[in-house]
C-alpha cells in the first residue's frame, strides 16, 4: 500500500484485508463483492468508503437499507427524473466496509434524452411541491403502519388452532405465515426505500444549484452561510426533542413527578413509580401519546441494529427529561425558540440580498432560493420518518422473529438473526418451518448456524479494529452526481487529503487535520471518540465529541459538549445542521478524526476555518 | 480667545463632511464618523483658516507662488529646490499669538478631556483636495506620532503644513492642474492611541469585490507596519452577515511600531519570536471591528478602506478605535454588471442539472 503511486487508490481487485477478517466475503451477496468477471470495469472506477452509511462494519441484515438506497437512489437520477449527465451509485463490501462510487455519465445521445425527459418530469415536482409532500407522508404513515401490522408468529403451536381449521380451514398456517411475514417485511422496506427518494435528489440538485448562484455572487461565501440561509426550523427531526422540553415543563406543574424523574433510578422503576399516583399517570399518558412516532427515534443513524431507539432504551429520554427538569428548575429556558429561529434565516437571507448590486441578480437570487426553499424541507424532513420510524418499526419486527429462531434453537441470542443477510433469513425460517411440519423429535442444523453467528461476530468485531483504506481504484475526472458532491463532499480537495492520508506514516505523527468548518466558533478541550454510537453513555460534559458522524436525536447533548468533530458529512450533513442550531462549533467531513484523534487528547476545533488541531496527546 | 481664533481650531466631533473645506478630507470624515457614533479618538482640527493667517501674516504666501511660478515638474532638481526653500519658511515662520493661544487652547484641553498632561497625541496634515474617491492624495502628506506638550504639538503642525510642499506634492498637483493656492491644508490632532494591535481593513474583499466579506489585516503596535507593508499582517475573512471568518491567516509579524520612552519617538522594534506567530486579535475583537466595518460602510453607503487601532490601556469594545476611513477606490469605481443574468429558477436548476465537475488529475 505505502508504494501506490500518490495519483491512485490500491486496486480493489489486489487488495488484501488482514488476515483476522478472513472469510467476510460470505456475510454478503455475491454483487457486492469485487469480482474478477467485473474486474475490467471495476478496477477503472473510484470507490470510496462510505462512512455515512456504513460507519461500522456490516452486520449482514443490516445490508439491506444498503442494496435498497443503491437502487432507489440511482433510479431516481437514471431512469425517473434523468439527471442528465448523472448515474447511479454502485457499492461494494470490503472486509465488513461498504465503498460506493458515483458513476461516470453515459454517452452524449443518452444524456441528450435525458435532458428532454427531465425538464418535463422535474418542473411538475417543484410546481407541485406541498400537494406532493403531503401525499408523500400520507403514504408513507400507512407503509409504516402496515409494517407495525404484520404479524411474526411467536410460536409454533404443537397443533395449529380450531378455529383456522373448521368450520372454515384457512389452507395455509404457520409454516407459510412465517416466511410470508418476512418476505412482507422486506418487501415494505424495500418500498419505504423508494419512497425515500422520491424527492431528494431534485432537493439535492436544488441545493447545488442554489450555492452555486449564491458563490457566483459573493466568491468567499461559506458553505455553513448557504446551509443557514435555507434551513428550517419546523423540522421532523427535532420533534423528539421537543416533545422532551414539552413532557419536562409538563412535570414541573404536576405534583411529584418531577421529584421522581429526578431520581437516579432506572427509566423502568420511575416508570413504576409515577404509576402510583394519579399525577403521576397523567404524565405518563402524555409521555405515551408522543411516543409513536416521536420517540422511535434511533440513538444513532438508524442504519444498524445495535444503535437503539428511545423506544426500546427508554433510560435515554428519561436521562434526557431529568436533565431538562432540573435546568427548568433552575430558571432556565430549555426550549430553542423555533420562530426566532426562522426569522434569523430570513434576517440572513435579506442581508445578502441587500448586498447584491444589480436588480437582475437580486432577481436570479430571489428565484433559486424560492426554488430551493420549496423543497428543501424535503431533505430535513424525510429522515425521521424513513430512517428513524420506519426502521425502528423494523429492527422491532425483525427481532421477533429472532426470538422465535432463538426459541426453535437456530440461534443463540434474539440479535444473532442479524448475523444473517437478508438472502439467509428465509432459509433458516423455511427449516424451522419444515422441521415443524415434518414432526416432532425431528434434528435440525442450529448448530451450524450457531457456528457461523459466533465466527461472523468474530469476524465483525476483528473489522471493526480494522482501519480501511479511504478508497480504491482511480479518482475520477469529473462528478455529476449530486448525492456524491453533497452529501459525501467529494471534492478533489477530499481526494488529494485522502490521498495524503495513504502515505501518513502513523497517526501519532499527525498534529492537525481539516474538514468543512461547518458551524463557527472556536473550542478547546478533552476529545471523547465515539466510533460506536452507543458509547455515547461515556460522554461528558465539556467534552469534545469526534465520532464517524453526529445525529439529531443526540440533540439534547448537544448543550453538554464543548465541539463536535466527524469523519463524513458536508455542511449539510445532519451534524452539520444540529452543530449550528445549537451554536457549538464543529469541523465536520475530515476523513480520518476517528482515527487520528484518541479519546482524552486534548483538541483545539475551528468551526471557523475547518482545522481541529491536536493540542495535546493522552497519555 | 477672539472669534477669529476660535475658527483657527475644531473640535472632531463638531465637523461633518461638509467641514471639508476648511478641515479637509480626513478630519471631516473622522467628525462624521463621531456623529454616526463611531469611536474615535478625541482631538481637534486646525483649520485652513488658521492655515492662511500664517501664511499670508507671515508673508509666506507670496513667497510661495513666487518660488512655485516656474517650477517644471520633470525638473528634480528645481522641484526639491523650490520644496526646500517653502518648507524652511514654513517650518521656521514664526506664530503669531492668537494662533499660538488657539492650538494651546485646543491641546490643553484635550489634554483635560483625556486627564492626561501633556497626552500623546497624532499630529495629521488633512488636505482639502485629498481622500476624494476620484483623485486620492492619500499618503502625500505626514503623519507625526506620539507628540507631547504644546511646544511639540506646534511645531509638528507647521511640519505637517510644510509637508504640503514636498516635491512629490508639487509635482502631482502641476501635473493635475490642481492650483497650488486652491489646495489649503488642515491638520489634525488626535490623542494617541496607545496601540497594542493596528491595521486596516475593507468592507469587501478586494481580491475579488466579494461585497459580503470585510477583510482586516493586523499587526502588533501601531499600524504604520500594516500600511507602509513592512509586515505580513495576519490576515482574516469574516462575512459580514453570519459574521463568521472564513479566513485566519496568522503571520510571522517580525516588527513592531512602538513609542520608544528612551528615544522619546516612535521606532520600529523587533517582536520576540514567540508573539510573532500569536494571533494579534482577539475572537471578539474581530468581530466588532466586522460591526464597526459594516455601520461605517452603512453610514458612507459605499465600500469604504479603514485604519483601525486598539488600546492596550483600555477594557474591550471601548479600546477599539477607528482612526480614518475613507471610500474604496477600486472595486467601487466598476460598473455593476450582472452576474448570473436573467435567468428563472427552472433556468438555474437546469443548468445545474447539466454540470459535471471536473477533478483535475
């Protein structure tokens, strides 16, 4: 590796994970492995880790959010809108690790039909907007609701029930019903993927488009200016908060609740507790009534199974309201004032554009903006009801049927199914379900499948220790496609660092590192690397959190920490956004903070200019 | 004091721009900028009124047109005769009472204003034709820093009349058909600032007239090391809406302007290497000299070019001061063209749409 030329990235072909990750290959589907029929292709494109998606090594099950974005989003932009010069984004699993790659444009002809096809499709979206919107999340409610429908068998009844027998049989039971119930749920994920992108690569393009004019007119702007200029503030995704400020207030004019959410007990004794009076049930009402969907927001991404929801980790908002309480105790305001905030992003916009000098581009301005501002919500608003809900929703179905594989002794452990890919699934469930048709004292292979748990568990955890190169194959000349420009800030800057980072000796010898300043300010202070979204719990006040990429339903620790800092994420990213609506300073997309920075050193974060320099090492 | 007298000499922050023609370019800015509420250090004008009586009372005046009659400009040598011969009759022309009596009056009583016998004061010529955005002077005319007592004080503002003859001065003024009896000069006399950190500033960036930056170039002491460029001055980008600096460059600023007690003047002295590469503003200091830069910008309704100084004696934001500002003469005089052109949001997206970005290998 260290006598690559510094112009490209290893071959993906030649390259060699170490040995501890051995075997990986088998967690994934075939396509997603590199592979010599598709060398030729393969090797003359450019793939780079996707650290947005895949921010951990993969659990096989979870690879499905991953195979249904790669063809939901590329649909979009090839085959229903037609992007003109933009493809797809094609991805690939290296020893736990996705890389994905934008593809290059097609030919002339085709980018030339595409160009008629999209000016067509696209206007109607934007003239459209609102009656679309509305009708997105319509449809998307009752996907998810469905979803929360399907029924997983919980057992396998020695006999199947009376009543599915005479007097009228039903003719398929649950041998049928448990496979059927998986394919269902897969089949609705895929669909709540389609969905996903119904709108978001035209927001995407929009953005694009928009900071492309506002640089035009003033050269030096900062992209953290751009991302003020068209956030909202009525975002989904500070919804659960929210309804934390509001249950925390709720407390404090109820009597003894807020005694009670102040203890050190666990959420589950509080939970006892409040039962016991009267006031006490009335919060606890509430807290139900904004628990679906507000609270089934992951810890983390949404994308992986271990991360949680304040659903099923209920010590986290609990942790969350006891701090709240105590602060509305002390006379503070919790709540950000959200109409202060949309008058700021005005105040801001109508500065800029007292700035500009000619009446035709105040014009120009005042026409992308509207553009981007008639969907930009799109982006901000998507995320909680796909990623968050809707996964939740599923983890919570999935795990139902672990713990009938666990109870007919396929598995070990309820979360051991996700050690199985999607593709799997139904083979472990069609012989848990031929093994109750055929009889009793019938011998099945749990320990077979017991076995590839424990060593793919191995194999994840040796990953996960692993640090993979940033990208393979050959930069690209030219990016067309929005998703890779915004959303991964790929950038030849970002290929030239990464590059860089290749040919670094070792990461004791790295002082500082850059990223996107993408919210202003300046802190010092002792770093705390959070590469597992759950660490979370080891988190200190005052502390400066450097993770693969922050989320918003850590929002309320956002008042605790001093700077954030994150591997992946443009100034748009979602730590982008939550950095600067809290006013603490970060430094986001620097490719290798995780990495180069240990918990405890103490780090200096310029939101101003994008450096994070490392004061001083721990010990 | 006789109302003569009191014409002789103003206090900054009773003159507005209309003062112009008799306290000249930079001292009526600095009055204005004192209405618009702009801190400013105290001090008070000599006129060019004052400026007259001494010559004519002196009979200066004669002399003057006499020695400049047939003076050529591609001439040197008889340029820097004629700036010679002037400059001495300036510099040696005995004052008369009354103008004495007015710039002690002036002095000492900045001198009260400040609490502060003999306060160090900024001696400034401030000539009428000077600092007009379509024929700047800047820079022809002197500076004299850190001047003590009423002795010095006169004697520097006859300096700075004096300076109104240099052979560059002259030169320019044939060259541009400026009569040498229509360009008076005024002189300004301002309380020092005791500088810990000085430079300039402009209310866009004029690397590229990107209007939604101001730009501020600093250095340690006084800012003479930032203007006359005999420092690379740390460097910050700030926009001026988010007000957040999209650029902080901190340089090795190796010399500083400082007021030297044992020589009694002002010298350039070296910076330890330690503070040489220390930031000279301070986060909060940026950011009010970005406020200060956007009301002084609002009030002149154009780009303006701004000296800045901040007081090492006083709590912050009283210890910023702005020391002179004038309009912008380079991106200013550009015709506003459109940018982006006539185009609709569908245009825009479009466009957009059809772009690749090219990574250069």
């Amino acid at each position: 590796m260290a006598e690559e030329k510094a112009d490209r990235f290893p071959d993906p072909h030649d390259f060699k994970v170490p040995k501890e990750l051995e075997g990986w290959e088998e967690m994934y589907p075939s396509h997603y492995l590199f592979s010599k029929d598709r060398g030729e292709w393969e090797k003359q494109q450019f793939w780079y880790l996707d650290k947005i998606h895949a921010p951990e090594p993969m659990p096989p099950l979870d690879l499905i959010f991953q195979e249904a974005w790669q063809i939901s989003l590329s649909q979009y932009t090839t085959r229903v809108f037609c992007i003109p010069p933009a493809q797809g984004i094609a991805q690939r699993m290296v020893g736990g690790y996705m890389y994905i790659c934008a593809i290059a444009p097609p030919p002339e002809e085709v980018i030339k039909e595409k160009a008629e096809l999209f000016g067509k499709r696209v206007f109607y979206v934007f003239d459209h907007y609102d009656e679309l919107w509305d009708k997105w999340l319509t449809k998307f409610k009752v996907l998810g609701k469905e979803m929360a429908a399907v029924v997983v068998p919980s057992d396998l009844p020695k006999f199947v029930p009376e009543d599915q027998v005479i007097p009228a049989p039903t003719g398929c039971y649950v041998s049928y019903d448990l496979i059927a119930a998986f394919d269902k749920l897969v089949n609705q994920m895929f669909k709540g993927w389609q969905y996903h992108f119904e709108m978001l690569n035209l927001t995407y393009l929009a953005y694009l488009m928009f900071a492309d004019v506002v640089r035009k007119l003033f050269p030096g702007i900062s992209e953290s200016a751009i991302g003020k200029m068209v956030a909202g503030a009525y975002v989904s995704m500070f919804r659960p908060e929210e309804e934390l400020c509001s249950l925390a207030r709720l407390a404090t004019s109820l009597r003894g609740v807020s005694d009670i959410l102040k203890s050190d007990r666990t959420a589950k004794q509080k939970i006892a507790e409040l039962d016991k009076t009267p006031d006490g049930r009335q919060w606890l009402d509430q807290f139900n009534k904004a628990k679906d969907p507000w609270f089934f927001v992951s810890c983390g991404s949404g994308w992986l199974h271990y991360e949680g929801s304040w659903i099923n980790s209920p010590d986290i908002p609990y942790g969350y309201i006891k701090n709240y309480v105590e602060r509305l105790e002390k006379g503070e305001k919790i709540e950000r004032s959200l109409d202060n905030i949309d008058k700021q992003r005005d105040a801001i916009v109508a500065e800029y554009v007292g700035l500009i000098k000619t009446d035709e581009d105040r014009t120009a301005f005042n026409n992308a903006y509207n553009t981007i501002r008639t969907i930009y919500r799109y982006a901000e608003d998507h995320l909680f009801w796909v990623e968050h809900w809707f996964h939740t929703i599923w983890f919570d179905k999935i795990r139902n049927f672990g713990k009938l594989l666990v109870k007919a002794g396929m598995i070990e452990d309820v979360d051991d199914i996700f050690m199985f890919n999607r593709y799997e699934i139904p083979e472990l469930l069609t012989e848990v379900a031929t093994g109750w048709a055929l009889g009793v004292n019938i011998p099945m292979r749990g320990s077979y499948y017991k076995a590839k748990a424990q060593k793919r568990r191995k194999i994840l955890d040796a990953a996960k220790k692993w640090i993979p190169t940033p990208a393979l194959g050959v930069p690209p000349e030219e990016v067309a496609e929005p998703f890779t420009i915004m959303l991964w800030g790929i950038t030849t800057d970002k290929v030239k660092e990464w590059l860089k980072g290749m040919k670094a000796p070792t990461v004791g010898d790295i002082s500082e590192i850059k990223g996107f300043a993408s919210s202003a300010g300046v802190a010092e202070g002792p770093a705390r690397v959070l590469r597992l979204l759950k660490e979370i719990s080891n988190l200190k006040p005052g502390e400066i959190i450097v993770c693969p990429t922050t989320n918003p339903s850590w929002a309320p620790v956002f008042t605790q920490i001093k700077a954030a800092v994150t591997d992946i994420g443009g100034l748009t990213s979602h730590a982008a956004i939550v950095c600067r609506e809290y006013g603490v300073p970060s430094v986001t997309g620097t490719g290798v903070a995780t990495t180069v920075i240990k918990t405890g050193d103490i780090i200096r974060v310029d939101g101003d200019t994008g450096v994070v320099k490392i004061v001083k090492r721990a010990k | 004091m006789t109302e003569d007298e009191m014409n002789y000499v103003l206090n900054l922050k009773d003159l507005d721009k209309k003062a112009i023609s008799v306290v000249g370019g930079k001292n009526a800015s600095l009055g204005e900028m004192i209405k618009a509420g702009i801190h400013v250090p105290p001090g008070f004008a000599v006129t060019t009124d004052c400026y007259l009586k001494f010559i004519s009372e002196t009979g200066i005046d004669d002399k003057i047109y006499e020695t400049l009659k047939d003076v050529q400009p591609e001439d040197v040598s008889s340029l820097d005769r004629a700036s010679e011969r002037i400059k001495a009759c300036i510099q040696e022309g005995s004052i008369s009472g009354d103008i004495r009596e007015a710039i002690e009056y002036g002095y000492l009583g900045l001198c009260r204003a400040c609490a502060v016998a003999d306060v160090p004061v900024a001696v400034r010529s401030s000539a009428t034709a000077e600092d007009l955005p379509t024929a700047s002077f800047a820079g022809q005319q002197d500076t004299y820093l850190w001047i003590q007592g009423v002795y010095n004080v006169i004697s520097h503002v006859q300096s700075c009349w004096a300076s109104l003859f240099t052979p560059r001065a002259i030169a320019y003024r044939i060259k541009n058909q400026f009569p040498h009896e229509k360009v008076f000069i005024s002189v300004g006399v301002q309380k020092m600032v005791n500088s810990r950190t000085a430079g300039v500033l402009f209310t866009l960036n004029p690397t590229n007239g990107d209007p939604s930056k101001v730009v501020i170039e600093g250095s340690w002491g006084l800012g003479e090391t930032v203007v006359s460029g005999s420092v690379n001055p740390d460097r910050f980008v700030v926009d001026k809406v988010i007000m957040e600096a999209s650029v902080k460059e901190i340089s090795a600023k190796h010399i500083e302007c400082v007021f030297d007690v044992k020589e009694g003047r002002v010298i350039n002295a070296n910076v330890d290497p330690k503070r040489q590469c220390t930031c000279c503003l301070q986060d909060e200091e940026i950011r009010e000299l970005v406020k200060i830069a956007k009301h002084i910008e609002k009030h002149y309704g154009c780009p303006m070019d701004i000296e800045w100084a901040i007081d090492a004696d006083l709590g912050f934001p009283e210890s910023i001061f702005i020391v002179q500002a004038r309009p912008e003469t380079v991106w200013s005089r550009r015709k506003a063209e459109s940018v982006i052109g006539k185009k609709s949001g569908y245009d825009l997206l479009m466009e957009q749409a059809m772009k690749r970005i090219r990574i250069p290998q």
